[in-house]
C-alpha cells in the first residue's frame, strides 16, 4: 500500500512542476526551459542516488535494461518539450487536464505490448478519465 502514498506524491509533484513551469516560462523560450529543467533534475538524481548508495548497483543494468531506459529517457524528454510548449501557449488547468490522458495511453499500451488485460473496470476509467479531461478543457 505504500505505493499509493508515493503516487499521490507523484501527483502533488507533478502538479507543482505545472504551477512552477508556468510561471517560469512567461518570459523565456519553452525549449530553453525545459533544458534547464533537465540538467537540475540530473543533478538532483545524481546526488541523491550518491546519498543513498545506489551507484553501487550499475554493474545490475544489462544491455536491455538500458536500452529501455534510455527509451524511456527520450520519451520522458519529448513529453517535457510538448509539455513546456502546451503550458507556455495555453491554459495550466488544460493542459495538465490533457496531459493526464498518459493514463489512457499507458493502458492502451500495456495491452497491446505488455499484454496486460483491458477489464470493463478499466476501460471505464479510462473513459471517465477522457470525459474529465474533455471537460476540464472546454470554457
């Protein structure tokens, strides 16, 4: 259960990088910011995964592993762009409220290359999941 305490923060946190973000592009280039982003979030991670020790466990990444990693690197990275772009053009709420479609997409993915089962319970979340974030971009 204590997954659901980190993915609550992970939300909390996400929120703040759309408020902050917002914020901080008003007057700077999208891509720019998002570089900036990047290089604070790598050093950030690399210190804290020197505080606690991980470095230790490289050797545990094989070629696969990292071929996904890096993947999901780059994945990571394009969404940032968009996203940095949305915000700076359009409204926080509106964009956030899109953006959270990823959970439409992941399940959508996780069925088709994960072979994860799609289960009325879910498809209906994922329909209400589209629905909310319809509403919650029309004015």
């Amino acid at each position: 259960m204590t997954w659901i305490i980190y993915a609550l923060l992970s939300a909390a946190f996400a929120a703040l990088v759309a408020i902050f973000g917002k914020i901080g592009i008003k007057n700077i280039d999208s891509t720019l910011a998002t570089t900036v982003r990047a290089i604070v979030m790598a050093g950030f991670l690399t210190i804290t995964s020197l505080f606690l020790g991980k470095y230790s466990q490289l050797n545990t990444i094989d070629g696969k592993a990292l071929k996904f990693i890096i993947l999901s690197g780059i994945s990571g990275a394009m969404s940032w762009l968009f996203y940095f772009v949305a915000i700076k053009n359009g409204p926080v709420t509106g964009v956030a409220a899109l953006d959270r479609l990823s959970v439409v997409f992941v399940l959508v993915f996780a069925v088709l290359i994960l072979g994860e089962n799609l289960t009325w319970k879910s498809g209906l979340g994922a329909l209400f999941i589209t629905a909310g974030a319809i509403l919650m971009t029309l004015k």
